[in-house]
C-alpha cells in the first residue's frame, strides 16, 4: 500500500502536502480504492475523452445514441470495484461504501479531473447521485425497489426538477408547479427549465418538487416532492437549454413542461409537505460533490497551463512564456487558490461524517462559494496562457469553465450562501460586545491597580 500511496503522489495527482494531511485518515480500503480509481481514470477514461466526444453524433440523433466508450467504461468501473462511490454506509448502511465522505472526497477530485466522464463511469455523476441519496434516505421499500435499484445498477438514469421558467427559483418557496390530489392519483402541472439529464434517452424518472398547499402560512411547508416517471403522459420536453451555446448532447439541461401529468398517489415521497425537507437533505451532500469534481477540474487546467508554457515551440518575444514574471505569478497563484480550496472542501466533507449534512451546512456554504469561484480564476487564467487555443474546443478549458460557471447558480447562487453566512456571522456580535465590555473592565482594574494614567479616555 505505501507505493500505491507514493504512486498518488508522485504522478501529481495530490500535492505531498494533502496527501500527508488525509493519508492517515484513510481505511486501508479506501488506500486501495483510491490508488485503484488514480489507476482508471488515467490510463483509461482521459485517453478516451475525445473519443466519447467523437461519437456524439451531430444532429437529431444526439439525443438518441449513447457513446459506447461509456458503456464499456461502466462495465470495466464495476468489474474493478469503482462504482457508487459517493454512497457512505455511515449514513446508507443498506446501499452504501465503505469510504467516508473525506476519503471519497479525494476521489470526486480524481475523477474531476475527466469532467463528468470518469464520473458517469463510475455511476458517481450528478445529477444521479444526489437523486439515489433522496431515494435511500426518504424513499419507502416499494419506491426503492422501482428507482434506486436501476439507480445503482446503473441501468437507468435521471432528473431532478425543481427550477422554474418565469420564477425566481433561487427561493423556492416560488415555485408555482402544482400538485393536486384526485383519489388515489396526485395530477401535476408546471414549467421546468434547467433539469439536468432530462434529454437523455437513459432517463427513466424525475424527482419533481411542486407546490401541493399554496395557502398553508409555513411557506416552507407548501411544497412536497413526487417521482414522475420520464415516459408518463404530459411530460414534455420542450428543448435544451445551451450553456455558452453548447446543449450538452446528450443529456442537456431541458425545459420541461408537465400538462395533467397523473401519478399514483405512492409516488409521494415521505409524505405532503416534506419539499423543503428533502431538498435541504439532497442539496448539502450534492453541493459538497460538485465542489470535489471541481477542485479535480483546477487541476486539470494548471496542468495544462504547466506544460503550455514550457512549451518550447511556442515562444514570445524569444522567450517562453513560463520565463516572464507575470506567467510565473499566475501559476503561484493557481498553486494556493487549489490547494486552499481543496481544505475547505475536505474539511466540509469531514464535517457531514462527524455531524451529517445538516449540521455541516455552514462549512458546505464556505465551499459552495469559494471552491467555484477559484476554479473558474484558475481556469481564466490557464485559457489565457493558451490564447486562442484556450477558448476553442482543441482543449478542456472552454467547455470546463463553462460549466464550473454555472455552479454559480446552481445548488443556490452565491448570492443566498453569503447572505445566510453573513447572518449567521452576525449573530455573533452580541457575544463579541460582551466580551469587549469584560476586557475594558480588567483594563481599568489594570490601570488602577498600577496607578497608571491613561494616554487617552
């Protein structure tokens, strides 16, 4: 195992630091899996990420034809025993790993490094992993049997529709879908937009959150969440939503309209009134992934910076671009915005395996607003020192900053975490005021007690 371990940090994949600050956190399983996914996603997944690419088909078939480098991939993650990672049996103990969310923390960056690609591979890819957390934790037996287990087996995937057309979905009590109960059916209608994986001909199910109680005066108690399966009646997806004009074949962020959509009344989950429950249940734990993926993407892009500019064929004013000081800086700079970053994400996943994601909300914020935000600045720079190569399709960068940008809005805008932080914060000081008046109080006595004037009152 110690090699393995050399082997983790000597082929760059985490700085020596990192690694002698989580190494001896890890289980000797965990050692083994991670050493094993370092393993895959090099020597496998990144030589085969153009291909994927390439066998998007263009045109109408897109949406239809699954890249079969994908499938085989799966099925070689399964075989090595790299699958459903993110799962921790400390709070799963029927579906879950045996890796803590630290340990699988350092490998969500690992498979970051190949985007949404070794993820998907690993069936570690949102936005599955957030909807298999909300049917293990709140779904019933039936429910479990129907979705999580294709889920987990990956066979099928999904959509979580929650963001609204014409709303302001960063407060979801704004959502206007509505859920009516007629018998033993719950008769849904509503305009989605933004639903991840909803284009994808994989896609099975949507867990849909809409408004059952507009009229209850807990606004926090109105909405209630629903499994709608992708091929029931009404459900319409109306087109892809293009992020810097790239749709994201074929999976896409789909507007969605339900019209009369009927499901039986046992696809309620948990029971009426429990939306905001669940959605705070899915969104801590699936914040926290998106941030290790994206720490994985910095990476990535430094790396590529890193050999940009030591390129010796691409030369500026006779000089590599790596010999000028301001390239130099910049590199620094990516070194410890990553390296910050990443303590931040590990110490929020520490946090959920001390205290569940509840009670972590506060260190999940901190690295829902940091970690994006320094990804992307590593990112804007990587693309500069490329130039023209670094916003074009011939590397990651364009693409990958195009979706790190978006993480900005997603899981919550940066806006609603600083604003909850900020308060938070403030209700600090009253305590600091007190504590003030107790240390001006002992000065005093000081003064006094010397017989000493003081130089101002």
């Amino acid at each position: 195992m110690a090699d393995q371990s050399h082997i983790i940090v000597t082929e760059g994949i985490l700085p020596a630091g990192t690694w002698a600050f989580v190494a001896d956190r890890f289980s000797p399983f965990a050692k083994e899996t991670l050493a094993k996914l370092v393993r895959f996603v090099q020597d496998e997944c990144m030589p085969a990420e153009e291909l994927y690419h390439a066998q998007v088909e263009k045109g109408a078939k897109r949406w239809q034809v699954i890249p079969p480098v994908i499938e085989d991939l799966k099925r070689r993650a399964k075989q090595l025993g790299l699958w459903n990672l993110f799962l921790s049996k400390r709070h799963y103990p029927e579906w879950g790993t045996d890796l803590t969310n630290l340990e699988y923390g350092v490998m969500a960056e690992v498979m970051g490094r190949a985007g949404h690609f070794a993820s998907e591979a690993c069936n570690c890819a949102a936005p599955d992993t957030g909807n298999m957390e909300v049917l293990a934790k709140y779904g019933n037996k039936e429910q479990q049997e129907q979705w999580l287990k294709p889920l987990l087996a990956g066979e099928i995937r999904s959509s979580f529709a929650m963001t609204e057309r014409f709303v302001a979905s960063s407060d979801a009590t704004n959502i206007r879908t509505s859920l009516r109960q007629e018998g033993d059916e719950i008769v849904i209608n509503g305009h989605k937009w933004w639903i991840s994986g909803a284009g994808d001909p994989r896609c099975a199910v949507h867990l849909l959150m809409g408004k059952h109680d507009p009229d209850n005066p807990n606004r926090h108690a109105q909405q209630s969440m629903v499994i709608v399966p992708a091929n029931a009646p009404g459900v319409k997806v109306v087109r892809a939503m293009q992020v810097f004009g790239d749709d994201d074949a074929p999976e896409g962020h789909m507007e969605v309209i339900y019209e009369n959509v009927r499901v039986p009344l046992k696809n309620l989950l948990v029971g009426w009134g429990k939306g905001f429950e669940i959605i705070q249940g899915r969104l801590g734990p699936g914040r926290i992934h998106h941030c290790m993926r994206s720490i994985g993407t910095a990476e990535r892009a430094l790396e590529l910076m890193l050999r940009r500019v030591t390129d010796p064929r691409k030369t500026t004013f006779g000089k590599m671009l790596s010999e000028h000081g301001t390239i130099v800086a910049d590199i620094a700079r990516c070194r410890m915005e990553i390296d910050a970053g990443r303590l931040l994400v590990l110490s929020a996943a520490n946090m959920i395996d001390q205290v569940g994601a509840k009670g972590a909300l506060r260190d999940i914020a901190y690295a829902k607003v940091m970690v994006p935000n320094m990804a992307l600045a590593v990112l804007d720079r990587a693309m500069q020192a490329h130039g023209a190569e670094g916003i074009c399709q011939d590397t990651m960068l364009a693409a990958a900053w195009a979706g790190l940008r978006t993480l900005r809005y997603a899981d919550g805008p940066d806006e609603v975490h600083m604003q909850q932080q900020g308060k938070i914060e403030l209700r600090r000081a009253p305590a600091l005021w007190e504590r003030q008046k107790q240390l001006e109080a002992k000065r005093d006595q000081l003064f006094k007690q010397y017989g000493t004037p003081r130089a101002h009152i």
